[in-house]
C-alpha cells in the first residue's frame, strides 16, 4: 500500500511515516495534489496546517485522485469535522490518536 503525508510537523511525521514503514507501507511526504506516488492508495492529511487543512484542498485532492482521505486533528470541532467530510475526508481522527490507530485503520480496507 502507498501512502501519501502531507504533514508539515517533523515530528509527527516521522513518528507516523516510521509506524507505517515498520508495517510495511509505502510512504511519501507530499507537499501538493502533484506530489502523490504513482499507484497511491490513501492520503493522511495534518487538518491542523494552513495549506492542508482546508475545504478547497481536501476537495481538489479527491476530485484528482479518488484516494482514501484520513485527516487528524488537534481538537475535533463538529463544524470543521463536517466540512472536512463534506470536502472528501473519510476519517477524521485526533491527533493523539492517529499514531496509536493508523495501522488498525487502514488494514481495515
């Protein structure tokens, strides 16, 4: 599986990005909807950041790529939760738990 960050935060990155490599998961930092690997099958999305965390993004990267969308965030807010949905996000999860979850989530597919 390949799998697509776009996570500006080095230390969440590389705590997540080394979870998924131990699992065998291919992983790449990406900074635009350009940026994907090929044969990409799920993005993970820092809701947190300014550039990736919002509406226009998540629906621009979904319209281009049909990916699996999964999005953290430090504090889930209902309004924003609905329109991170609505923009294309699958799951929203906290930023607390992504690490411990990520694994289980996406062996869910």
């Amino acid at each position: 599986m390949n799998v697509a960050l776009f996570i500006k935060d080095f230390q969440k990155g590389t705590e997540l990005s080394s979870r998924l490599i131990e699992n065998n998961l291919n992983v790449a930092f990406a900074e635009s909807i350009y940026d994907l690997p090929d044969h990409c099958d799920v993005g993970i999305i820092d809701l947190d950041n300014e550039k990736f965390g919002n509406s226009n993004f998540i629906s621009d990267l979904k319209k281009q790529s049909g990916i699996k969308l999964i999005g953290y965030m430090s504090l889930i807010k209902k309004g924003k939760q609905a329109n991170y949905k609505t923009a294309g996000c699958d799951i929203i999860i906290s930023k607390a738990s992504v690490l411990k979850n990520i694994t289980n989530i996406l062996s869910e597919d």
